[in-house]
C-alpha cells in the first residue's frame, strides 16, 4: 500500500541472554583439567628436561615416559598421556549437553501465542470491560449512579472516598398498584431530587424509540404511582421532567399525543395538549426519518431553562408512502424461535417521494393553563421541501432554530426573541451561498452550545474544515474563531468551564482523537490560538524526548454536566482503559484521578494469542490524499517468495471514517491470523474527518468514487507481499456486492500478480 515500512526481526528474550551468560562460564570452569608438572627422570648424567605435552605427535610421549620409581619392571603397553583436543571435545559435548537441558526446561515454560479463531472472537475472551458512567445533574456536578440490582446508589466525587456511596433508592419499594416490583429499566431524578420517573415493560421501536409504562416514585414516602393508567402493550413513547426546580411537573407523548402533567402528586391529572396524534402524525416525538437520520433521539421537544415553555415539533407523515419489509424471527427473546416472519409497515421517504411535513410550536405552560403558537419565520422554504435540522435555547427566552432544504445545499439558522416578537428572523446563511460556501452538503448536527451572552456552534472555515465558532450577541451574524487549521473538530463542544472550551480534535492526525482546551477571552484576537493538547501526557513515550516523540492515541470523554469532571476513555490502540478526572480548571485536578477500568485480564489474554501487524499510511488518487491501513498476519515473509490473499474491508458511507487506531478484536483478525489473510481498508472520497475537499465528491454521486477509490488503492505501490487474488467484503452502505460490481466496472483486478 504505502511506502517504507520498518520491520524488527525476533530476537532472544532477555531471560535466555542472563541464561546463557551466566551458566557458561560455570560449565567452562567445573570441565577444565589442570595437568601435574612430570616428575624428574635420571639418566645417570644429571636431571633431562622432557619435551612439552603440546608435542605435535604421541610417540615423543611414549619414548620419553620412563617409571616413577627405580626398580620397577616396564610395561610393555605403551601408556598415553590424554591430548589437549580429547579435553576439548569432552569440554564441547558437556557444553552441548548441557544446552539440551536447558532447552528443554525453557520449551516446557515457554508457549507461543495462539491463532485466533472464531470461537475466542464470540465466546467473550476478547472483551474489553467499559463502564458507562450516568452522571445526575439533578444531586450535583461529579455525582453518577450505579445500578447494582437491589440498589440505585449516588456515588459522589467531591467527597472524600468513605463517604462517596448513598442509596438513593431500594428498588424492593419500586411497585405498581397490585404490590409487584416494577421492572424497570430507566429513571431520572427530579430536577428537586424529591421524586424519580420511572420507566417499566420496556419495548424497543426503531434504533432509538421505545414505549413503555411511566411512573413516578416519592423518595420521602416511598409510594409509586403510574402517570397514565399502564397498558399491555404500553403506549406512551417518552416522558421528561420540566427544567424547573421548584414545581416537579413533566410533559409525556401518549400514542402520539402530548401531556402536560403540572405536579407529580398523585392526586394531579394530566392535561391534553394535543388530539392529532395518530399512526401517521407525531407530537413531541419524531416520525422514523427524522429519528434515524436527522435527531439521533427519541424526542423532539425542548424545555426553555426556566421551565415555563418548550419547543416541540409536530410531524405529518401522511403523504409518505408505505414500505414494507419482513422480520425474521420476530421475538425479543434470544431463547425464542418463530418459523415465520412478521411483515413490518412503515412510512419511509425514498429519494423523489414526500417527506413528513414539520411544524414547529411554541408551547407555554402554567399551573393548569396552557398556550399553543405554532412558530413562523421569515424567508421560509415551502413546508414539503422544509428539514428542522437544530433546535436550542441560549436563554429562557431566547431560540434558535436551523432549516435546510431537503437537498441540504441551501439553509439558514433563525433566531427568535419572545420578549419582543413571535416570528423569526434569519441571522446566518447555510450552504452553497452561505457558511460552507461549495458544492457539499450541510451537515446534519446538533453542535450549538449556549454560553452567557451568545454560542457556540461547529462551522466550516474557509479551507473547508470544522472548528469552533462564537457567535456574541445570539443574533450575531459573523463569528469569531476559536480554533483553526487543516484538522476538525469532532464531537461538539464537550464543556465550557469558567473562560475554558473543551473539545476533542484531530490535530495529531486524523486517525485520532485527543482532548484540547482554548481559552475564549483570548480567542478576542485576529490569530487563532493553538489549543493546549490535554491528553498528550498519556501517549508520551518512555524515554523518548521530543514533541514527536508520542505514540498514536484515541480518546473520547464524557463531562459531568457542571464540567468539573470528565471520564476519559482510552479506547487505542493498545489495550482500553477509563479513568474519571478533575477537569484542569479545578484545585488539585492534575494529581487526581479515579479509575473505573485498566482491563488488566484483556492485556494479560492479548499476550497469548497472535495479534495482526497494523501499517498505517496513505495513498494520493486523483490528488486526494486516503487513509489506509494494512493488516498484515503474523511472522508475514516480507520477501515477496510467499503470495497471500488479500481482502479489502470496505464501507465509505459519508463522513465516516473505518481506518482509526481504535482498539478490537473482531471477525478480520480471524481473518488475517487464523486464514493468513492480509486485510486492507482504504477511506475514499466522502469519508470524513479530513475536510469537506475529500467529502463534497460523493455529492449526488453514491457509489461512484467509492469503488473507483477501493481499485485505486488496489493498484497502489505496496510493500513486496506477492497477491494472487483480491475480493471485497463490506456491509450495510457498501455491501460486498456492490463493490463487485464496481470493481469489474473500473478495471478488472481479481487475479494479478501484484496489487
């Protein structure tokens, strides 16, 4: 694939060094002879000095060795002295000898790694232990809970390490109106932390919904009680407290109606908002594409931080045809087997056909009252080609909303003020004529993260990649840059602390993630900062010296919802590992750290099977610069003499990234150790995180590049491993067949010699 790489022989271990050198020269010193000086021998003249043993024949030795004693008849066997060569073959064999002993013993405690197969890949010895920490905003900044059965516990970092543990609830209390425990599988404190909603008979929709039954839990009376009378199947599709602190009221869609229930008493009734909801028309809850492809959630209501009013939308999917597919055995149970499928009915907008009509209301809340406004703006698309992508509050009375149109190459984000007036008004231009400026798409997100006095939002800068951006006052039309430079950041705004902005970047390199934080009052400049890099203590390594001198890293954080600390999850490529820290901002954060998980099991496991070689590089088509990486089997012969096999791993849906130094084991390292396969994965054009200049080609053109890129990376200059054949595989988005068929398009590559 690319370029020059480095490859390190095997060499002995040090053990078998310390070995040899030590017992060596033990052996030399216990077989060694020390030859006695001969006696003097008479001849009547005086003593005669005998030649040397190191005489070049024995037959000096035999007429020159006379009796010790005078009197005493000669043998007539000639007697030979031993030779330095017969010492030294005996020194050689002990040597030997001694050798096969010792191998012996170090065959008996030495067992190569193991190949891996299926088996190991699925039967849990590969997996990596990750805790997923709830924080609860409602007890504090650094409290999360832990579920441990029996008990929901609090466990607070603030306080010293005895007194961190409290029950918050015995879920033996948990009980419906017959006495039985509920069975629950979700909760949320009050925003007073005087009562938990409870979620129970829990049945999953699509990839975010779900329904169940609802109630609510006193912790000082400890009595439950349904918000709405429990069905079987349950119908309400979600519940959320009010952001109010002080009047313990929440809001629920029931079969696709929205509730307003003002108090948590149970005495209190809720209140109907709605009575359009239907099979085909959602209040408060989006229908499947909006779920799936713009929210990623399974709401679609915001409260206001005062908790008086909320934002929700209201879907008509009406004129969206029907498609229908079939489940294979349809049973939530794994233990369960059904001989037929069941045919699911869906409203699902292909390419060309309607999408749901969206309208966005405004709805305000008292103590028994209630005001609905459906909400207008200014310069408005026609309400068939009309996509809500963003909805965020900046104060109580403060919106924003983002719209684009259904091809997403033109949109523009509204603001509105309630002091002032209903109707909003367009503040940025999105799009070909607005922020992102080309021939891309806009990105569907929800990055906007409220800040005193305005926001901040991911945008795209000039060169086409995406950074921080503050807008100041929240109608501000032009922003300020945070951050800058050929690198994105990734995964929004993670906190904002005092003047501090945290976010995770791909500054190292694309194939990373690492934590950085920017200062905002000295971002006031024309020059963006250069951000500090946080994590980079983590991947520095051992007596290596330099600001080169670091090993790759990934890492993703989640912080606690003051931003006083955060989990940080190392996820590669060496083994996982999750610790929570004190953000740096805090007193004592840099000699803190509470850890949740080394996986010192896995690291152990890992040291007895085969791992695969990963070669990062990159190849240049058409002038795209494309992440790759080889996976190359173990003791591979680099020579050029053996042929392997070689898969391509395929995906390349936009804007995802497959080539990562992220940790797995999963069914390719099958492949490369337990087959001998060499694997390679190539991220084409439209593939993210490098820059909207590599995404934009795939606009209006799926499928294209995709494949063309999978054959140009095939053809690429590679190391000297001969190949004899070539295959794809892939899944969902590129499914091996379609890149089949994009292969024999573009040139026919199954059977050359090299790739």
């Amino acid at each position: 694939m690319a370029g020059n790489y480095t490859y390190s022989s095997l060499s002995t271990t040090p053990e078998d060094s310390d070995s040899v050198s030590t017992i060596a020269p033990s052996t030399t010193s216990t077989s060694t002879v020390h030859k006695k000086s001969p006696l003097p021998t008479y001849y009547g003249d005086g003593p005669f000095d005998a030649p040397s043993s190191d005489s070049d024949t024995e037959e000096d030795d035999e007429l020159l060795e006379k009796p010790a004693s005078p009197g005493i008849a000669e043998s007539q066997i000639p007697k030979k002295r031993p030779s330095g060569l017969k010492y030294l073959i005996t020194t050689i064999v002990a040597l030997l000898l001694l050798s096969c002993v010792i191998g012996l013993f170090a065959a008996k405690s030495y067992t190569s790694p193991s190949r891996i197969y299926m088996d190991a890949l699925y039967n849990g010895t590969f997996y990596a232990d990750r805790v997923s920490v709830e924080w609860v905003a409602e007890a504090g900044d650094g409290v999360f809970s832990v579920d441990n059965g029996t008990h929901i516990t609090l466990v607070d970092l603030n306080k010293p390490e005895a007194e961190r543990t409290s029950v918050l609830v015995d879920k033996r209390d948990l009980k419906d109106e017959q006495g039985r425990q509920l069975n629950i599988n979700g909760w949320w404190l009050s925003p007073s932390s005087t009562h938990i909603l409870l979620r129970a008979d829990w049945l999953k929709q699509w990839r975010h919904s779900s329904h169940g039954n609802f109630y609510i839990h006193s912790l000082e009376s400890k009595t439950t009680h349904p918000i709405t009378p429990p069905s079987n199947p349950p119908v309400t599709a979600y519940a959320e407290w009010s952001s109010s602190s002080t009047t313990n009221s929440l809001v629920f869609v029931k079969e696709n109606d929205l509730y307003y229930l003002p108090t948590a008493e149970p005495s209190t009734q809720p209140i109907r908002i709605t009575d359009t909801g239907n099979a085909t028309r959602f209040n408060g809850v989006p229908d499947w594409v909006y779920e799936e492809e713009v929210f990623s959630a399974d709401s679609a209501l915001w409260w206001a931080p005062g908790g008086e009013r909320l934002v929700y939308l209201e879907f008509d999917e009406t004129e969206v045809p029907e498609y229908t597919f079939p489940i294979y055995n349809p049973s939530s149970s794994p233990y369960e087997v059904h001989p037929y499928t069941e045919e699911i009915v869906m409203r699902y907008p292909k390419p060309g056909y309607p999408n749901p009509i969206v309208r966005v209301h405004l709805l305000s809340l008292g103590q028994g009252t209630f005001e609905d406004v459906v909400l207008d703006w200014s310069d408005r698309m026609p309400l068939n080609d009309s996509v809500i992508q963003e909805i965020a509050w900046v104060t109580d009375k403060q919106l924003l909303m983002k719209e684009v149109n259904r091809n997403a190459d033109d949109g523009r984000v509204l603001f509105y003020d309630f002091n002032t007036a209903s109707t909003g008004k367009v503040v940025r231009k999105l799009g070909k004529d607005g922020e992102e400026g080309d021939e891309g798409w806009i990105e569907s997100s929800q990055n906007i993260y409220p800040i005193e006095g305005g926001y901040l939002d991911i945008v795209p800068t000039k060169e086409g990649f995406n950074h921080i951006a503050l807008f100041s006052p929240p109608d501000a039309q032009e922003p300020r840059w945070i951050t800058g430079g050929e690198w994105e950041v990734v995964n929004g705004v993670r906190a904002v602390v005092n003047d501090t902005v945290f976010f995770e970047g791909t500054k190292q390199s694309s194939i990373e993630r690492h934590l950085y934080s920017a200062s905002l009052s000295l971002s006031k400049g024309k020059d963006v900062q250069e951000p500090t890099w946080l994590t980079k203590s983590y991947v520095q390594a051992a007596g290596l010296e330099g600001e080169g001198a670091v090993e790759r890293g990934y890492f993703s954080t989640a912080f606690s919802p003051g931003g006083g600390f955060y989990v940080l999850s190392y996820q590669g490529p060496s083994v996982p590992w999750q610790s929570v820290l004190k953000t740096p901002t805090q007193q004592g954060g840099d000699d803190w750290e509470f850890v949740l998980t080394t996986n010192e099991r896995l690291g152990n496991v890992t040291l007895e099977y085969e791992s695969p070689t990963y070669v990062y590089g990159s190849i240049t088509i058409d002038g795209y610069e494309l992440n790759t990486v080889e996976l190359l089997p173990p003791h591979s012969d680099l020579s050029g003499r053996t042929k392997y096999p070689v898969l391509f791993h395929v995906y390349g849906g936009p804007a995802s990234q497959t080539v990562d130094t992220r940790w797995s084991r999963a069914w390719r390292d099958y492949v490369v150790c337990g087959l001998g396969y060499v694997l390679v994965v190539v991220d084409g054009r439209g593939t993210g995180f490098k820059g909207r200049k590599l995404r934009n080609p795939v606009k209006n053109n799926l499928g294209f590049w995709e494949g063309k890129d999978q054959v140009g990376g095939a053809r690429a200059p590679s190391d000297p491993l001969h190949v004899p054949a070539l295959s794809p595989l892939g899944s969902s988005y590129i499914s091996n067949g379609d890149q089949v068929a994009a292969a024999l398009k573009y040139e026919r590559i199954a059977g050359e010699e090299e790739r």
